[in-house]
C-alpha cells in the first residue's frame, strides 16, 4: 500500500455524483461467489467441444476437449462429463459462455486475480478494495454480528504468490472493519469465532482492552490516518461481539447434520460451501469460497490438465449443486446471487488469444500425445471463459454469449468483460455502478470511471 494511501482519511462518498444516477433496485441480498482460482478451462467444463480420447499420436490440434459432452435438465446447455450433478440444477440459473478478460501484457494468475477481483488492473495508486468490501461498505452487514464479508479457503501465509493474494483480499481505502473475515480452513472455523483456550471471563475482556489501548497509543501513528485507525478499532469491536453472540454457531460445520454435512465432504473446497450456506443463513451479506489458488495446484493445470480436472470435478460437482438446492429449499435462492468464475480459461494450444505477445506457460509442449500427462488444457486463455449465475433474480435455464465452433475459441457473441460483469453484480445487490468515493481528491468508482453496464437481460423483468 502506498504512503499516500495510508494517509489518507475517511472515503467521502459522492452524494452529487449519486443524484445523476438511478439507484438499481436489488434482486439480491447476499452473494457467494465460488471462485475457481488458477484458471478453469472452460472447453473442459462448461463450453465443451470436440472431444477426442487420449490415445499416443493423436495430434495435439485435434483436441479441443478431454471430455465428453453431457445433457443438462436444460435442453439446450451441455457441459462437460463429471458435472452431472451440477447438470442437474443448470434450470435454475444462467450459464454466460462469453466473459472475456484481457491479457494485461503478462498473463499473470496474481494480475488477473487482483483485476477480477477489484475491477482495477494493478499496479494503482491506492489499495483497491475487493467486490465483497464494496458491498460490505454501500450496504453494511445483514446481521450487525456476522462480519459482512468472508474469505473461505484460501490461505495467505506459506503459499506461492502470497503477497499477491494479500493485495486484493482486502477492503483497501475503504478501512480494517470492511476487509474480509479470512477462515482459509472451513473445519476450523467454530476456533475462530472462540476466546482462546484457558482466557475466557475477565481476562479475555482484559486483554482486550488492552489490545485496544495499544492501538490508540501505536507509535507508527504518523503513518495512519485516524480514520483507518478507528476503523481498525471498529473491526476489533465487531470481532469481540461475535465471540460472544449465538449466531457463532453458524461457524461449526460440525453441528450439522450427518447426512447434510457428508453431501458437502468432498475437500477443503466442499466444506467450505457449506460453511457459506450457515453465514448466508445466518446474514452474512458476502461470501467467497474458493479452490484455493497455489501455483501449478488445483486448476492451474501447467501439465496433468485431464487428470487433475477429473479429481477437480469430483472436489466440486456435489458441493455447488447441493448448495443451490439447500438454498432453495429454505427460501434463500431468490434472494442469494451464486457465482462460479475464474480468472480466464485454458485451451490446449493457444496463449491468450490471437496477436498477443505472452509467453507461453506451458511446462513442455508437444505437437503429439505421447504420455497421459501431455492430455488437457495445458495454456492461459482469455479470449471466451464460462461464468454461471444462480440465483438473485437471475434468470433460469439461460445460455448467454457463446464462443466459436472452431479454435480459437473467442467469444463470438454478447461479449461480458470484468467490468460489464461487476456492474451486473453490483447493480442487482441495488448499487449503481457509478456509486464512487472521494479519495485523494479524486473520484474512485465502482467500476472503473463508473462506466460499467449492467447486464440486466440476466435477469428476470
């Protein structure tokens, strides 16, 4: 973060600017995004295309997918093999075939991730804040106990690129109390909603006030405003309130039901959708759950694509669709957006899309399959990646945009960039994308320059 950015004071939001524009009213009350860090390929997923079976001397240019096509309960939607129960809840959302995201110059996981996730491209002059501290921040939190905004999943200490991932995981400008709530391990959650062992009582509240008092009396001062300070404060006030309130329990995914909990138990990534659906439950207001970036792990598929993809499948397939089922059957769905994304897809060939200048990152090209690890969707590709919407008032059994019959897969049809995408999240959370803050003198936007156009035809009416 910059000196300038830790100077500065308390965002003033733009009422003027406010005045020109027409408050959306909101579909939605809460998000989970469900973030698929590391780059889902989406002709794996859910864009399939040819599909040709491993055999040795099979010419790499004749795959397009390494796997099958399934139905979905959607007559026109096909996905890919080993998504079938994902396939059963296609009817109730919208499947976007067209995201296209930038090459940014370097095709970097850190680079996109912090531009998907703030809708700015790094480096910038201020600390960007994440689309959840945006919604935490316009919105405040559903339950005044249940922090706002939570990161599932993804840890931010001894995992490559950590620094990174700290930059966009954050509330930037926007101060401490509006940052995420982090639980890399949903299994430990319930730990951290507790006093530590053996300090509970008067020693607890004690050592509280004390953390406090150092806070106030920090010598490093002259390098925060008062308003981050506070705001620091707050966020720890916010915190000593949880310890102590009923809601904590939303926090212990072993309280639930066996047969529920066991639905949800297929990895980190599993436990960590059902941990979202208690906060959601119990109002948390903004919930991302990710795979969990760590370079060449999960869906960063430098080599091995279709063997980790079809153990990546197992790890999602059963959590995503019993947490859209779980939120319907309690009448949470319709006013929940659910989002499953990823930073930019892959392709077997190609890196990024016709004309750019990246490097290429796959770890060792052939033109012919010789080993089972040479088979998958090995390359960065930006030109066309799959989102799918749940719902919020999105509209079901949608396709939106496709991408090309024939490599390279571009989007051939109803383009959605990362900033069209957050105008659209945004505006059905009931915020303007032009809703901006005054920060360093200067007006900072929701979307960049608040120029990003919802795409209401998502959604119904």
């Amino acid at each position: 973060m910059s000196t300038a950015a830790m100077l500065s004071g308390e965002p003033r939001r733009l009422w003027a600017d406010e005045k020109k524009i027409v408050q959306p009213k909101a579909t939605a009350d809460s998000v989970i995004l469900l973030w698929m860090g590391g780059g889902m390929a989406a002709p794996d997923t859910f864009d399939p295309k040819k599909y040709v079976a491993f055999e040795p001397g099979v010419k790499v240019a004749d795959i397009e997918s390494t796997f099958p096509a399934i139905d979905t309960v959607v007559d026109n939607i096909k996905i890919t093999q080993g998504l079938e129960n994902i396939a059963r809840v296609m009817d109730r959302g919208t499947l976007v075939r067209s995201h296209v995201l930038p090459d940014l110059g370097h095709i970097l996981h850190s680079r996109h991730q912090y531009h998907w996730h703030t809708g700015y491209v790094p480096p910038q002059t201020v600390a960007c804040p994440h689309i959840g501290a945006w919604i935490a921040k316009v919105l405040g939190p559903k339950n005044p106990v249940i922090p706002a905004f939570i990161n599932i999943g993804q840890r931010l200490e001894g995992v490559g690129e950590q620094e990174e991932l700290k930059a966009f995981t954050t509330a930037g400008f926007f101060g401490s109390e509006f940052g995420p709530m982090n639980l890399p391990h949903p299994e430990d959650a319930a730990q951290s909603v507790r006093p530590p062992k053996g300090m509970a009582g008067d020693r607890f509240e004690s050592r509280n006030r004390l953390l406090q008092k150092l806070i106030k009396e920090s010598p490093r001062k002259d390098f925060v405003s008062d308003y981050q300070q506070q705001s620091m404060l707050r966020s720890l006030d916010n915190a000593h309130r949880l310890l102590s309130a009923k809601e904590r329990s939303a926090f212990d995914i072993s309280l639930e039901p066996k047969e529920s909990y066991e639905k949800y138990d297929t990895g980190r990534f599993g436990r960590g959708c059902l941990l979202a659906r208690r906060l959601v439950e119990s109002g948390a207001r903004f919930v991302e759950v990710t795979t969990e970036y760590v370079p060449f792990l999960n869906w960063d598929t430098h080599a091995n694509g279709h063997t980790t993809l079809r153990d990546m499948k197992k790890q999602i397939d059963l959590p995503i669709a019993q947490l859209i089922l779980d939120l319907e059957s309690r009448g949470l769905l319709d006013r929940t957006l659910v989002i499953l994304a990823s930073e930019f897809s892959r392709d077997m060939l190609m890196e990024g899309r016709p004309g750019s200048n990246a490097g290429d990152q796959a770890t060792e090209k052939v033109d012919v399959m010789k080993e089972l690890k040479h088979y998958g969707q090995h390359r960065h590709f930006t030109g066309g990646s799959c989102v799918m919407l749940w719902g919020g008032g999105v509209r079901k059994g949608q396709l939106y945009g496709e991408t090309a019959k024939a490599r390279p897969f571009l989007a051939t049809k109803d383009p959605l960039s990362v900033m069209d995408l957050h105008a659209t999240i945004f505006n059905a959370m009931g915020i303007s994308p032009a809703t901006a803050f005054d920060v360093e003198n200067r007006p900072f936007y929701a979307t960049e320059d608040g120029k990003g156009k919802a795409r209401t035809e998502l959604f119904v009416g």
